[in-house]
C-alpha cells in the first residue's frame, strides 16, 4: 500500500500528493548533492549567483523566496565553503556577491548532478510527459 492512501480522501488532494512527490524528489537531490557539500538550497543560490555575478543579499533572498536571517546564513555557509566571495555593493550597506572559481567549478558540478537527477527522478515520465509536467506547474507558480 502506497504511503499516501493511508491519508483516506486526503490522499486524493493533488496538494499532498504535490507534496509527497516533492518530499521524495528532494530527498533524493539531497543524497545527490550532499557529496558536493551542498544543500538543494545553497545549490540553487549558487547557480543563481553565477547567473546574477554582483546581486546583493536582498535580491538573493528574494529569488530564493526567503527571509533576511536566513539569506545571512546562506551567504556566510556558501563563503565558508569558498564558493562565492562578498565585494564591495553598489554602496556601503550592500555586498555585491560573486563566484569564485571553486564556485564556479561547484556550479558547473550542481548544473551536472541535477540534469542527471531530474533523468533519473522522472523516469517514469515520457519526454512529452515531463514537457506537460514542466508546463503546468509553471501555470500554477
């Protein structure tokens, strides 16, 4: 018996089944980034700063969708890891946030390990599946 159908009619909410596939979905990502010392969120903020060289911490937590103490931690975590460096803002209150090379090097592996684990995570999908997918949880964000 599938963990879900224990809920009853609940079950059958698309809500908690969104959310069951996502708790598995991210479990795994989890195992599969956690050898390159990063979480699926600090993944995430590092690819996104690769791709947005010098946007400060407030328009990183905005993207990530979180708060100012939490962006603080992320951005301390990624510098300890040496991944990104914190340089002079646009003034003296802001940070303009950078890869370094080893987070480069670290963006290129996230960039390898998730296309191999979204491979992997929707197998079960065909391609016209997952383009459906893709489509309409776009529509519901």
């Amino acid at each position: 018996m599938e963990e879900i159908a224990a809920f009853g009619v609940l079950g059958s909410r698309l809500g908690l089944q969104l959310h069951y596939a996502d708790v598995r979905v991210m479990a795994g990502l989890s195992a599969r980034l956690a050898p390159l010392g990063v979480t699926p969120a600090r993944a995430t903020a590092i690819v996104y700063i690769g791709l947005h060289p010098g946007c400060d911490q407030t328009t990183l937590g905005r993207a990530l969708g979180v708060n100012r103490a939490s962006t603080v931690k992320a951005v301390d975590e990624m510098e300890t890891l040496g991944a990104i460096e914190r340089r002079p803002g646009r003034d003296r209150r802001t940070n303009a946030l950078h890869l370094t090379a080893a987070g480069e090097a670290l963006r290129a592996r996230i960039e390898q390990e998730t296309a191999v684990h979204d491979q992997q995570a929707f197998m079960a999908l065909t391609p016209a599946e997952r383009d459906q997918l893709s489509q309409l949880l776009a529509k519901l964000r």
